[in-house]
C-alpha cells in the first residue's frame, strides 16, 4: 500500500478517537463537536496537499463505515419509553420534522434554476433538519450524491446552524418565554437513554460490532433479492434502517447494552475520509448557491416549527429541546437542557433525537425522489 494511502487510513480510523477525547474532556468550544474536529482535520490534509489523496479508496471508507455505523446508531432507539414518557417532546419533534420536510421541499421548487442537482440537496437536509448529521451521510450515500455535496451541507449546517444553537444557548430562551407558555413542572422521570455510558468491555463492543455487521449483511442480502443486484445504494440503506428499527423495537438490541458510542465512531470515520475529498478551491461557486438554499430552509424550518408549536400551545423548554434533538442530534440536547436549566426533559429530548435518526432516512429519500420526478 503507497505511503499516502496509509496516511489516509491511519487519521481516517485513529483521528475520530482524538476527537472524542477533545470533545468529553473539553479541550474544544461548547460549540465545536468531534463531527466538526474531523471534518475540519480530513478538510484541512485535503487543501493544503498534505499527501496525495487516493479517491476510491476515500470513497470506500466512507462508504463502509456509515453502513456498519448506521445500525448500531439506530440500536440506541427506544421507542416504547419515548411513548411512556416524552409525548408532548415526541409531538413537537414531530412537528419539527413536518416543518423541515415542507420547508426544504419549497426551498428547493423556489431554487431548482439556480442550485444543481436540487433534488439530491434537499433530501440531505431534511434528513440534516429531522435527525441530524448521521442522516445527511446515509441519504447522500443513497442518493449517490457527490461526496463534495455532503461536505458543504455540513460547512454550511457548521455556520448557519451554529449561529442558531449559540441563540438556543444565550438569548433565545427569553425571547421564547415571551412567546410560548412556561414548562410544566413534573417528577423526575425515567431515564430513557444514557448516552453518557459507553460500552465498558472489549466484548461488548465486539458483540455490538457483530450485530451492527449482521444487520448490514442483511441488508445486502434483503437488497440483492429484492432488486437483483447486490448494491443498491438507495434500497440498501432503507433496508438496513428497517432492519435496525425492527431489532430496537423488539427489545434484542438491548442485550448488547448501548451501541451508540461505537456507532458515533464510525461515523467520525466516515466525516475524516470525507473531509479528505473536499478541495474547497474547485467548489467555491457550487459552495456559495447551497450556502444560500441552506440558509432559506433552515430559517423556514425553524419559523414554520414556531408557528406550528404556538398553534398547538406547546410549553417552551420542549419547544426548544425538540428543535435540538431535530436539527443538531443527542449531543447538543444534553448543552442546551442543561443551559436553559430544566434536565428533566433530557431523557424524552435525547430520545426524540435517536428516533430522528431512523425516520430521517425515509423522509429524506422521499422528498429528493418526490422533487426529481417533480422537476425532472
């Protein structure tokens, strides 16, 4: 294997784990995260040369690691305590989703003249605005989309909707309080999910990464005899999110404890070998046109949730943590809970962010094929 290869394998597998580190014990920003630090260090190799960059071989790290990642995030799902215990959180996600999914639609019929391959961006942010940055991978790798579209979506999710969450972090919750009503105080519930718990033994997280290899197996063998042929990107990944859910939704995924460190691992792999494609001086133009379709379906997203959860007279501390668990993921819920100081929406806020990353997939693979047949 030449030595730029191995460069490109080694920070692919070994710079996801220095990202973790950072980002647990705080050597980073409140606003940074281990997807951003990976990004940013596979984008940073990438434009200033650092070695050559072998694209099939990017491409085929990527690729493999988001199939084997994806149903060990999907694992962590609980929908069964979610019903229980968040149903007013589950509500609002909801209609967050509902908000995305018309907000990007429109955005993308307004700019189909000006933005290539429309179809393909705005099922890549639905699925960014309903689950988060595990989405907009396993949609694009469906939707076989250029690996450069994932990475903009991702430069432009990093600066317009960090501007939004440092509003969620600061400002924002007074400006709300003004708007919606006070969150009901309630008894201390059950948790749903701790993220916080990595697997504790080698065996487990060998018992998780079996699974997680089983379920992907599956799915090409699921695909191979539903389609005919053994890779079907867009078959492949319902097919491996169906499986996922099935599994968490009959309680066997919880023998193997919570996958969803290791599952974040390998979707830190898939952000290195990613970040390695992007040359940003061939893409500055095509960059400029999503920066501005992302910033309309974001701010539409985010006014169309208001007023859908004014009209249906939701709290405001599950207003705000609904549209986290919607746009950012499970991370960010725990920040901004503990900001606006009410944690005891965190289990049903987390939950409602996992659940996202199953019906992400679904909801942003329609839109983008409803929109190709719809624009042609």
């Amino acid at each position: 294997m030449p030595v730029s290869d191995l460069l490109s394998l080694s920070l692919a597998v070994l710079f996801p784990i220095v990202a973790i580190l950072a980002t647990r014990r705080r050597w980073v920003p409140e606003w940074s995260s281990s997807i951003i630090l990976c990004y940013g260090a596979g984008i940073l190799i990438a434009n200033l040369r650092g070695w050559e960059i072998n694209g099939p071989l990017l491409e085929a790290i990527a690729g493999g690691s988001m199939l084997v990642g994806l149903p060990l995030l999907l694992f962590s799902v609980r929908v069964r305590d979610l019903l229980r215990f968040g149903k007013p959180m589950l509500f609002s996600f909801l209609l967050c989703c509902l908000a995305g999914v018309c907000a990007t639609g429109l955005t993308a019929l307004y700019a189909q003249a000006q933005v290539e391959d429309v179809w393909q961006i705005a099922g890549m942010l639905t699925g960014l605005y309903t689950g988060g940055t595990p989405n907009v991978q396993a949609i694009g790798l469906a939707l076989e989309a250029p690996a450069e579209y994932v990475v903009l979506i991702q430069a432009a999710d990093v600066l317009l909707g960090g501007a939004y969450l440092l509003g969620l972090l600061t400002i924002l919750p007074a400006l709300y309080g003004k708007i919606f009503s006070p969150s009901p105080v309630t008894p201390d519930q059950e948790p749903v999910q701790n993220l916080s718990d990595p697997p504790a033994t080698w065996s487990r997280w060998v018992k998780q990464l079996l699974a997680g290899l089983s379920v992907t197996a599956a799915g090409f063998l699921t695909t191979r005899a539903v389609t005919g042929a053994w890779f079907d990107p867009t078959a492949l990944i319902l097919f491996i999110t169906t499986l996922s859910i099935v599994l968490a939704l009959s309680g066997a995924t919880r023998r193997i404890g919570n996958s969803y460190a290791l599952g974040e691992y390998f979707v830190l792999i898939f952000c290195v070998a990613l970040g390695l494609l992007a040359d940003f001086r061939q893409l500055a133009e095509d960059g400029l046109d999503l920066l501005y379709f992302s910033a309309i379906a974001l701010t539409l997203t985010i006014l169309v949730h208001l007023l859908l959860a004014k009209l249906f007279r939701v709290d405001r501390d599950t207003v705000i943590l609904s549209s986290v668990a919607a746009l950012y993921g499970p991370v960010f819920v725990v920040q901004v809970a503990t900001a606006i100081r009410n944690t005891r929406l965190l289990p049903a806020g987390i939950a409602v962010s996992l659940v996202g990353f199953g019906i992400g997939n679904y909801l942003g693979i329609g839109l983008a094929y409803a929109l190709r047949w719809m624009v042609g």
